[in-house]
DNA sequence: TTTAATTTGTTCGTATGTATG
DNA sequence: TCATACATACGAACAAATTAA
C-alpha cells in the first residue's frame, strides 16, 4: 500500500472534546447504557483529571445533544437517556430553518422513504399488520370530526404502522423525524387552508388507496402511488422551480 | 379550541441555554450571517451578564452542533459557519449505530437511498456531471493498483458525485454516513476477503453498469442497476433469514 | 523579525440553591 | 428538621495561541 507511513492531518483536540468522546464511545460500545448514571462531576475531574469548567463543558454539550440530562441536586449524576428522534429532529428543523435545506428537498426524500415503506410492506406484511393498517385508517376517517389535531395524529399513526409493517426500523425513524420537520415548516400555510375537512378527506382516500396496494401485495403500485399522493398533498406549498425535482420520483 | 387558556409545563431555563436560544434565534432570522463574527468572550459576557464559564458553555454547544468555530487566540471572536447538511452526520451516526439495528436493515436502507440517487441523478444531471462521474470511474480503475483505501476514498467520491447530481443533499449525507457504518461493521471480514482485487474489478464494472444507466437518461434501470449491484456486494455478509428483506427490494 | 496586546483554553476557589435520606 | 452531596453560577488567575504593530 503507497499510503503506508504516510500522516494524517491533526486538529488540536481540547479536553472537553476528548471528553465527549470517550463518554460518546462508551455510549456506542454499549458500556454506558440508557438508565444508568454518570458519576457525579466531581467524580469525573478526577477520572479525567481536569478542571470541574471542562467536564461541566463536556457535560453541556453531551446534554445539548439529548444523550444525557443532568438536574441539581442528584445525587447520583447525569442520567443516560434513551434514544429519541428528538436528537435528529433538532439539527434537522434548525438546518432546513436555516435555509441550509429547502423544502422540496425534505419533501423528496419523504417521497423516497414512504414509498419504499409501502414497497417493503406490501411484500413482507403479516396479516395482522394488514389488520392494524386498516384499523389505523379507520381510525383517520373518524377523527375528521375531532378536528385537524385529532386527525393528524391518527395519520402519523397510520405511517407508523405502515413503517413498522416494512420492516426497517431506520425507515420508521426517518420518515418520522422529516414529516415532522415538513409539519413544523408548513404547519402555518396549513392552517390557513380554506377548507380542512376537504384536505382531510382526500388525505383519507389517498391513504385508502395506499392501504389497498399494501393488502394486495402490490409493492409496485404501493411505492408509486405513495410517492403520487405525498406530491398531490405537498405540491402546492412548493416553489415554482423545484417542482420538476419532485416529477422525477412520479412515474412507476 | 378546547386547549385554550390551559398551562403549559414549564422546565427551569438555565442561563447557558438561554445564550443558545438567543444567538440560534439570531440566525434564523438572519441577524448572524454565516462567515460573520461574534463579539469575543469577554464582551458577551457583559452582553448577557453572565459569566466566562457560562458564555463558554453557551459557545461549547453552538461548536459542537456545527454553527460556529472558535480558536484560541483570535480577536475576531468565533467564526459563524455556513449551513451544511454536514451538521446532521454526527447525529444520524449515532442512529445508524443504534442498538439494535441489524446490518440488514443498513444495507437495505442504503439500497433505497442509493437506489434513489441514481434514479434522480439519471433525470436531472447535467452532461457536465455526467462527465464528472465519468471521471470519478476511471479514477477508480487506476487506484485498483494502488491498494484498497485509495480504492475505497475513490469509491466514497464516485457515490458523492452521483448524490451530488441528484440535488437532493439529505440523501448524500444519509448515505454517507451508511455507507461508513456499515463499512465499519465488516472491515475486518473485508481485510479477510481472499481476493480483493477481483472484489475491486467487480465494483468497477458494477459502477460503469450505473454510471452508463445515469448517462443515458434510464432511472427505472438506473434505480435498479443501483441496488442490485449493492445487494450482490454485501448479501454474502449478511444472515440467511434477512436475506427475503433484500430480495424484496430488488426487482424492476 | 520581534514585541506587545488581546483572545481563547483551562484551572481553581467560592457562594448559592436544590434534592435526598 | 437537618446534614450531606449535588449542580449552577460567578470571578480571578495563568498558559498558550493569534494577530498586528
């Protein structure tokens, strides 16, 4: 091998960063798990052998990420926390804020996500998955007379069922953590709809028409039909100029 | 609405977190534009009337999310960043390293994705990307003979480029990071692969396979060059009873 | 090139409010 | 109620790094 010997760039690492690392290590290797407790921080100056500044330093920004919480007065240290599409959610939201990621970017990507859970599903669906499905839209039907907040839960329920249907979990995570990111950027436009009943009964009939590839094992029509409906309920809050991006997923 | 005139829980704020919110809240709205400055440490603590300690761990946060970078030394204060999807790889890392997510589940989810790269990519690149990628091919050919990790860095830019010409950015960042995952999951049965210059000349042709779909517009072949060629390269390392889950995303 | 001023990185000591037993 | 250990926050100090005169 030619790269044998050669070096790598270095990047001076400041203690708090080290810090994080090996408490993020730990994290990964499974040695810390959710539920447990860091030691206290007085502890932890002395395992690191640094100043209580950089561990509470380390400590902010394990924090900010949503992998432990610390509360005054606990006696028994930081708690490690469970995984949560919280974590996700808020570098996402603040980036697509930002201007970092545009709509239609977040919109495609559902797009891909959604119709590759139905794609999955319809071919791997037990049936009491399709049980569950059709329960879950039963369920939306119902909930158009409780009003759009009502309604918009039993739709985020009825993805999830779909997601849980296909199989990945990874698919789950991410078509949750980007529908709510969609939701949050829109939910103002969304509001001011003229008529919300309407928009909740084509939802219902796109998702009936979803459901009923899924039950028919027709993974093709599935994914497509998905993707179709996704850009028939979205398009009109995109921008003029994305919207041959969004074609492009359309066909088959 | 019946929710109205209800309380709302309330969490103790802490100083740190309020500098976060208020210099976040900066930047959305624009007031902080990226490749400005912020005032030295010194001067936001008089600012927000806090201390040093509680400004650092302010700035610690905004370091490690990505929007800001500070080196000691500098009298400019610390640097703002521009937007990136970059700032969603560490936390998407620590999903894709999730307990309890199979490989099969990665190498499924990194199908979609790259699946979908190359179907968007076929639609909407330019001929000068065309020829970008073209290029990025040849360079793989050349670093067969110069062992794998120039390979494998030629391999991740070929990818890149292909993200690149699809314009969705989500999906570059998703599946870099998959693809690290994974690869880090099976680098030792990768060093073990008895030959691995055939393993290389076989991904070349899988690529050029791809990159030939890209340059003449096909994206239904495009699409699925794109997961099979992933599917042969890494079923071999996968359980018996995941393999139906692949499958399922294989045909058309 | 050297020097001086300023900034960040880090440490330490202290005061205050809080949770637990 | 009290004692203890904890996190929060402050402020002074020094070293190392950077920039500009």
């Amino acid at each position: 091998m030619s790269e044998e010997g050669q070096f790598q760039p270095v990047r001076p690492t400041r203690a708090y960063e080290a810090i994080v690392a090996q408490i993020e290590d730990a994290l990964t290797r499974g040695t810390l798990r959710p539920g447990s407790r860091l030691p206290s921080e007085r502890d932890l100056m002395r395992q690191f052998s640094v100043s209580r500044s950089t561990v509470r330093e380390a400590l902010r920004v394990l924090e900010s990420a949503g992998l432990i919480r610390s509360r005054p007065g606990d006696p028994n240290g930081a708690e490690v926390l469970p995984f949560s599409t919280m974590h996700l959610r808020k570098p996402l939201e603040r980036l697509a804020r930002m201007e970092g990621l545009s709509l239609g970017e977040l919109i495609q990507f559902r797009m891909i996500l959604e119709g590759s859970a139905n794609r999955l599903a319809a071919q791997l669906r037990t049936d009491e998955q399709v049980e569950a499905i059709d329960a879950s839209l039963r369920r939306m039907s119902e909930a158009i007379d409780e009003g759009y907040a009502a309604f918009s839960a039993a739709d985020v329920a009825f993805h999830d069922v779909v997601a849980q249907a296909s199989g990945n979990s990874l698919i789950l995570v991410c078509s949750d953590v980007v529908r709510d990111v969609v939701l949050a950027l829109i939910e103002d436009k969304l509001q001011r709809a003229p008529d919300r009943a309407a928009l909740m009964r084509q939802s219902v009939a796109h998702h009936t028409e979803v459901f009923e590839a899924v039950r028919d094992g027709d993974h093709i029509r599935a994914d497509q039909v998905a993707r179709c409906n996704l850009y028939e309920y979205y398009a009109s809050y995109l921008p003029e100029e994305s919207d041959h991006t969004l074609r492009a997923l359309l066909d088959k």
